[in-house]
C-alpha cells in the first residue's frame, strides 16, 4: 500500500503478489458479478470490484489497473483533492 499526493490529486497504488489478471480478463473487470479464472476456489460473487469502482466515480477519482499473470496485480486510485 502506498500513499502519496501530486498536484490535485490524492493516488492510493494497492499491489499484491497473487495469480494475477490476465489481459483479456482486464475490459471486464469492473462489471457486476464478473467472476474471473483466477479467482477459483475463492468465495465471493463478483460485486467487489464494481462497488470500488462505484465509489471512485462518486468521488469523482480514477481507478485503473496493471496485472502480469504469475506475478501480481497493482490498483492505483486517484481522488481529486479538495479545495480549501
């Protein structure tokens, strides 16, 4: 997890070191209940991501992904900064 601030921007980089997302996979990856190979045998029903993302479009941010198969995938998320 990394924090850190540039101008006008709050950005928040989320790494793992799991499966990873492949790249066919990654056009769908904020769709509801999308399920994907990499995560068998993992509970959930596939609303995670798209409440993420859900909450970044409210706050007006950006959310966007980076995945290598075998090595990891990083999420960096990026709020405006608010005005005094």
């Amino acid at each position: 997890l990394q924090v850190h601030c540039t101008p006008g921007w709050l950005i928040c980089n989320v790494a793992d070191q799991g499966k990873g997302i492949s790249a066919e996979e990654l056009p769908d990856l904020f769709r509801q209940y999308r399920r994907f190979s990499s995560a068998h045998g993992v509970d959930g029903i596939g609303l995670g991501l798209s409440m993420v993302k859900a909450v970044v479009d409210h706050h007006e941010g950006k959310i966007e992904c980076r995945s290598v198969v075998g090595k990891g995938t990083t999420f960096s998320l990026r709020f405006p900064l608010l005005e005094d």
